[in-house]
C-alpha cells in the first residue's frame, strides 16, 4: 500500500471503532492518532493524557496546545503509579505497571462517559522494541489503529507533515521514569532533578537530551549531531554546573550519544522477551 492508501485505511479504521478514548502522550505518534480521530469521529473521540510527576510540565503544556489548536477534545487524568510498590521498584516491567494504570483508569473513564474503545499510538515499528506497556494495552483490550494501517514511524511523522501539524518533527520524549537506571526506586525527587537537568540543557540549545539517573551520578545523551558543541571545555564546565545544580555530583557525557532505551541494554534477554 502507498501512502495514501494507508492514511484511508486509518480513517476507515478509526471511523469503524464508532467511538473511542485515545491515550494522548503529546508525542507525534498519539498526537497525530488523536488528529486523526478527531478528523474522523468529531466529539465522538476523546484524548486522555496522563498526568504525574513522571511528565515535564513543558511536556504537558505543549501536550496541551496541541488539541487546544485543533480543537481536539481532552482530558486530563491524574495518575497514581508513583503510590504503586511494583512501579517504584523500578525493575524491567516498571512501564508495564504505568500503562496497567493508564489503563485501568481509562477504561474507568471508557463505561463511564460511554465511549465504545480505547485506542493507543502504537506504530508498526513498535511492535519489535522492548516495550511492556504494549503487554497492559492488550490486557486492557487498547486498539492500535496506526499499526492496523500499516504506518511505520517515518510514515506517520510525514502524514502529519501533510496535514501541517505542528509537531511532525517533534522529537521523541518518554517519561521522566525511564531515564532512571534500574532497581534505583522512582521518587518525586529524582524525577524533579532529571526535569530541572534536562531542562538546563535545553537552555543551552541541546534539543534532544537524556539525562540518565545513577544515583550521584548524571550520564547526560545528546544527539550525536550535537556532541561537538558539547565537547569544548567552556560548554563540559556550563553543563556541570547546570547539572550539579540539579542535586548531581558527578555529571559526565555519554560518548555514543542519544539512544533511545539505553537503559535497556543492562537487562538480561530473558527480561526482554517476556515483555513481548
């Protein structure tokens, strides 16, 4: 199928589903299925973010812009994953009890205000990651309609460059939680540390960044295209500062750059593969 055929096959997808709860993360993947919901379901769709502390402010304000331009109807739903032991731990399966929540709330909502089906934004090219939250959406009955359209992510980020979204090319952002190393337990303060770091480093003009709790320490990932600019002594000693101000003491730059899921390469096959 080409392009055009799979952008019809969404929207006859989603308008079969009569109606629906879309998990909203303000990324371009469920951005642009909300988009597309709206486009085909009116206020027959609603768009449901997440809200803890796992999830910058800048996140959730941009998140927020996003439907209010396109007139996308949306809820805010407060979740309590952080009052969860088996989130805390933070073992291997922490983004499986975060999206059981999600879910569970969301399905709540779902008899509640009467809509027929949750959907989520995941995309063809998800389905080999290591993801447990895919295993709660399934548990949940959650719908991937970008996946039944055969969308990869290239795909979707260019169907949303044709609709003139404004965050086609926004680049991808998980939450805070991920950036902590695993068995370190998730608190409020180290999610607040990692915010106000990565935050620092957005300032000094370093879009996309991770930065990677290990207690003490701070492993900060920038864009390969951008580690020569972070490799001049003025700009080691900028970013250290800003990072020691976020509560770190030793801050240190990861030689391979930004990755998407580096914290996964610590944990045994036999972890990834139950999560599939």
């Amino acid at each position: 199928m080409d392009l055009k055929d799979k952008s019809a096959l969404l929207h006859e997808t989603i308008a079969s589903l009569g109606s629906l709860l879309v998990a909203y993360s303000g990324g371009t993947d469920s951005a642009f299925l909300a988009y597309a919901a709206h486009q085909a379901l009116g206020d027959r769709m609603l768009a449901v973010i997440a809200d803890s502390a796992s999830l910058p402010r800048k996140e959730l304000a941009a998140a927020l812009a996003f439907t209010a331009q396109y007139g996308i109807p949306t809820h805010i739903l407060q979740t309590a994953e952080l009052e969860k032991p088996d989130y805390i731990r933070n073992d291997s399966q922490r983004c499986f009890h975060c999206k059981d929540e999600l879910f569970t709330q969301m399905e709540a909502a779902r008899v509640k205000l009467g809509f027929a089906h949750l959907a989520y934004g995941m995309n063809l090219d998800d389905r080999g990651d290591f993801r447990p939250g895919q295993k709660a959406a399934a548990l949940h009955g959650a719908v991937a309609p970008l996946v039944t359209a055969q969308l990869s992510k290239v795909e979707i980020r260019a169907l949303a460059r044709e609709a003139g979204l404004s965050l086609a090319d926004k680049p991808a952002s998980a939450c805070l939680s991920s950036r902590i190393e695993y068995g370190r337990p998730v608190t409020v303060e180290n999610l607040s540390q990692i915010e106000q770091a990565e935050d620092a480093l957005h300032a000094l003009g370093f879009p996309q960044v991770r930065v990677r709790h290990h207690g003490d320490l701070a492993r900060i990932e920038i864009a390969r295209e951008d580690l020569p600019r972070a490799l001049s002594m003025e700009m080691l000693d900028r970013m250290t500062v800003a990072l020691r101000g976020a509560g770190f003491l030793y801050v240190t730059l990861d030689a391979q750059g930004y990755r998407s899921g580096s914290m996964n390469d610590v944990l045994p096959v036999s972890a990834v593969l139950s999560a599939r």
